[in-house]
C-alpha cells in the first residue's frame, strides 16, 4: 500500500469525485430540465402576459380596463357572442345524437366495423377546414341540393370538427365499462332502446360526454374558418374585424376568449380527471 | 336511435333461447349496419360528398368537359407553386422545431427529476395551449412582436433600434413560424407524455448492469423505442400546421402566400378566375394531408408494439 503512496492523492480524489458522480450527474440534468421547462414557461406565458398589459394600454400612460369596457359596450359583441353559443349548443346536440348511438352501437353490435367509423371521425385531419368549407360550398352551393342559405353547413362542418374528440371519449368511456352485460341485462329486464340508452348507457357515460361536450364548446367558440368563409356571425369572425378596426380592443376579446378556452379545458380536466384522456389539437 | 328490435325483446316472462335461428341472420346483418346508417349517412353527406365533388371539379374544364390542365396548373403556375412551397416550408419548420423542442419539455418534465406536480401543470397548459389557437393567438403575438409590442419595445430598448425601419415584419414566415410553435410543441408534449411514459425503469437497469452509460440507453434502448412515435407526431404536427388557416389570415393577413390563405380567397371571390384550378388546389391538399395521415398511422402502429 506504501508504495502507491504518490498516488495516493490522486486516489483520494478520484474516490471522491466517484462518490459525488452519481450526484452531481443527477444535479446537471436537473439543471437542464429546469433550464428547458423555464423556457418553455417563458414561451407559454409572456404572449398571454404581454396581450394582458397590451390590452391595459389603451389610455396613454395609464393601465386601465378601460379596452374591456369598450369591448362589452359593443352591442355587436354580445349578438357574436351569442351567436357562437347558439352553434356551440346545436353542434354539440346534434354530434352526441350522432355519436353517443354510433358508438354504443359499435362496442355492442359490430366491433368489426370499429376501425372504420374510427377511420370516418379522423377524416377531419384530413380534409382540413377550409377545404371542407370549400368543398360543402362546392357541392351545396347549386342545384340539386341548396344549403347554402341555411346553417345547415356551419353546424355540419362544426359536427364534422367534433367528430374526432367526440367519438374518442364516447369510445374511451364505453371502453370502461362492459356494454354487452349491461344491454342484455337491460334487455332481460324488458327495457327498450330509449331506456337503455337514457337510463343505462347514458349515466354511465357521463364523464366521458362531458369532456367531449367542453372540447367542443371550446373550439366551436373560438372557430373562425367556418363562420367566416360561410358568413354567418360567430365571435371568431367578429374578432378578426374587430382587430382590423381598432388597436387595443382585439387584446382583450383575446384575453376573454383565452379564459374561454381556459375555463373549458379546465373543467375538462377537472371533470375526466384519472380518466387517462388526451386531446388532439383544435381548429386553427 | 328507436331501432325495432323485436328479436331481443323478452314476450312475457321467460328470456329467448340465446342461439338465433340461421333464418335470422340476414336480417341481423342488414340490422348491424342500419344502426349505424345516420353516421355512415352524415359521413356521406357531409364529408364525402364534397370530397368527392372536388376530386370530379379538378378534372373539369369550365364548360364541363374533362381536363388534365387543372392538374397540369398545379405544377406549373407561379403563385401557386410558390403558395405550397411556402405551406410546406412553414409545416415542415415548424413541425421539426415543435417536435424537438416539445420533446424536450416532456422528457424534462417526465424523466428530468422535476417536481411531479409541474408535470400535471404543464399537461394541463398544454391541452389549453394546443386548443388556444386561431384569431385570438394572432392578436396576443401581435400585442407581443408586433411593431408596439411588447418583446419589440424590450428588444428596441436595449440595442437601440427602430426595427420597423430597418425592413424588419414579423409578419412573414419567420414571425408565423413562432406563432405556429404555440399550437405545435403543445401538442408534441400531450402525445409524448405516455410514450416517455412507457419507457420501463427495467430497461435502463438492464441497460447500466451491462455496463452501459446514459449515453448507451438513449442511443441503443430509449431512442429506437421512442423513433416511431417521435417521427408519427412530427409528421402530425406537419399535416397541424399545413391545414391551419385562421391563424395565419388574422396574424399575416394577405401577407403571406399560403395554400390555406389562397384557398380561403378563392372561395371568397373566383381569384385565380378559374374554378375548376381552385378546386385542384383543395384536391391537392387533400393528397398530402391523407399522404401525413397515412405515414402517422404507420408510425403509431410500429409505436404501439412496445406500449403494453
């Protein structure tokens, strides 16, 4: 041993860099986790943060709500608004009258069709907004068949949107529980359709329809490529006016329309939670 | 759905023998898909239809008559060569970008010792950032890079520029790029999250007994595990950006030539003057939009071999 003792310093210190490697190894990559989640914090926040003290500026060296005042003093502003929620509540009608049976249906009946109406709710991905507008317009605009005077086409494009997340919660909530068993026990029971599927599917599937329900409702509020091209009054549309007219206004329609989205998601989130639930993005 | 199935339905006390009777299977199969017929019916209507009836459009000269030159246009007019060379540049920066960055974030998050409750913050920000998109995402970037926003005041401050007069718009693709990042790295991270999840602890043990380092796992074990997932939600990301409209309309206006933009215009007014070219301009999109879907399913698919 003696004899290695010119080494010995060198042993020393590399006995303690060995103890401290693990831990010093584990400290860097913290740091590094840290530095990329900061940044990214830094990217989420300052737009919302500068859109917020944008929308404060409207009086010269002043921060007042004085932008949101004239927003909502806008009568125009609640008949958008309202509007918007008017095709909210017919999309989401008509998409869980179309979806919560096809569903049902599926998991019950045909499993084997399955992939394919899964296929048929992803088609959205595919043919993006605007070229479905574009398309509906197409081939409603003329004879023989004329919806363009009608909401018909906004609501079913909004359908359309929602198909995707509206039938993948349907689809995860029914995947929970054990359709075949519950039907035919309904069934036994003497129950008809409608029963069984107010009174024992339904029920069951409520968290699952309710997070499809908020999605919807946060994309359909927000939506802009449909109201537009169709021309029907939607607060999307009336906010791109709104931002071609005036300078400070539109930052805070913003704001409001960034606690909308918020709000959705966040009862979402607070209504599927543990639910496993994943969201593909919206409308842009 | 009030689908009169008698068949099922008990008459009287006693439940109906189980085994159907071969008499009633065509009736069954006819049944099967009945209850599907409003959705099948919807999907026609609503979706196939107009696809269709661009798809025929394309080929059709404005008399009617049936024409390649539409197709042909495609490929040979200067505005719109240059609108899709535009469109893919923009989805394709800003899926690469989005992917790295996004996946950064989630393997921080999941995998980099953080706190756990920053991990469900930052799923939770990122399902409300993914759907925070269109107008109001193009009002809060020009509150922060526009000409009196925020960024560009701190950024005029410090180096004492006048960036209006030095030519400088954000308002093209580097400015839309970084718009689009705020929908698409989101995005990347709620995809991402399970996939990182899935990774087994036993695999980097397995890994560091055999005597390999960090650097072993992630090139040998994390990454061909991970590859398929991370090139399925690039491409995803791609077809994200190359549909988008709204956002790029209330953000550049007219300013930027994109597929979406032109589009939107045609439908609005006959700009290209000639219909049947503005329906091959849809038809295009569709082709690589169902090009990235295809390559994403394909992606899933290998990824779904190691998720359990």
């Amino acid at each position: 041993m003696r004899d290695t003792s010119v080494f010995a310093p060198w042993a020393t210190v590399r006995a303690f860099f060995q103890r401290l490697r693990p831990e010093e190894g584990r400290r860097k990559s913290n740091v590094w986790s840290w530095f990329i989640f900061i940044l990214g914090m830094i990217y989420f926040f300052l737009p919302l943060y500068a859109t917020f003290v944008f929308s404060l500026k409207m009086i010269k060296d002043r921060y007042t709500f004085e932008a949101y005042k004239v927003a909502f003093q806008d009568p125009n502003f609640f008949s958008h608004f309202g509007y918007s929620v008017l095709w909210a509540i017919l999309t989401i009608v008509i998409s869980l009258l179309l979806i919560v049976p096809t569903a049902y249906w599926v998991h019950w009946r045909t499993p084997r069709l399955r992939p394919v109406v899964e296929f048929i709710t992803l088609m959205p991905f595919v043919v993006p907004a605007v070229v479905l507008t574009f398309g509906l317009i197409r081939a409603y605009g003329s004879p023989p068949i004329v919806l363009i005077g009608s909401p018909a086409l906004l609501i079913a494009g909004y359908v359309t949107l929602s198909l995707p997340y509206m039938f993948r919660a349907v689809d995860t909530g029914l995947r929970s529980i054990d359709v075949r068993t519950l039907t035919e026990a309904a069934l036994s029971l003497g129950a008809g359709w409608r029963v069984i599927l107010t009174q024992v599917i339904f029920p069951n599937l409520r968290v699952a329809i309710l997070s499809g329900v908020f999605l919807t409702f946060a994309i359909v509020m927000g939506e802009f490529t449909f109201a537009s091209l169709l021309a029907w009054p939607a607060f999307g549309p009336y906010m791109e006016e709104i931002g071609a007219m005036r300078a400070y206004t539109p930052q805070a329609l913003s704001v409001v329309s960034f606690l909308l989205t918020w709000g959705s998601i966040g009862l979402l989130q607070l209504v599927s939670r543990g639910a496993g639930q994943e969201q593909i993005a919206g409308a842009h | 759905m009030s689908v009169p199935n008698t068949k099922n339905r008990t008459i009287g006390d006693a439940p109906r023998a189980r085994p159907q009777t071969p008499s009633a299977k065509l009736p069954q199969f006819i049944l099967d898909w009945a209850g599907l017929a409003p959705f099948f019916l919807f999907a026609l209507a609503f979706l196939f239809i107009p696809s269709f009836s661009i798809f025929v459009r394309s080929f059709q000269a404005n008399d009617g008559s049936f024409t390649l030159n539409n197709i042909v246009a495609l490929f040979t007019q200067r505005d719109i060569i240059n609108a899709y060379k535009t469109s893919l540049q923009i989805s394709a920066i800003t899926a690469v970008g989005g992917a790295l960055f996004g996946f950064l974030l989630a393997q921080a998050v999941i995998l980099g010792g953080l706190p756990r409750n920053l991990r469900t913050f930052l799923l939770t920000f990122s399902g409300v950032a993914s759907n925070f998109a269109g107008v109001p995402l193009a009002f809060a970037f020009v509150a922060t890079m526009g000409n009196a926003g925020l960024v560009t005041g701190w950024i005029e401050a410090i180096f004492d520029l006048d960036l209006r007069q030095m030519g400088f718009s954000i308002y093209r693709m580097t400015g839309l790029s970084i718009v689009y990042m705020y929908f698409q790295f989101p995005l990347m991270v709620l995809i991402m999250a399970p996939a990182l999840d899935g990774l087994r602890r036993e695999w980097r043990e397995a890994c560091e007994n055999l005597g390999g380092s960090t650097l072993h796992y992630w090139r040998y074990v994390a990454l061909p595990i991970l590859l398929p997932s991370l090139l399925g939600t690039t491409i995803l990301l791609f077809g994200n950006a190359f549909g988008a409209y709204a956002t790029a309309y209330a953000f550049s206006g007219s300013f930027i030539n994109l597929v979406t933009i032109l589009i939107g215009a045609q439908i609005q007014g006959d700009v290209l003057y000639n219909p049947g070219l503005g329906n091959a301009l849809a038809l295009g999109m569709i082709v690589i939009m169902s090009i990235t879907m295809l390559g994403y399913t394909i992606m899933q698919r290998r990824a779904a071999r190691w998720v359990r």
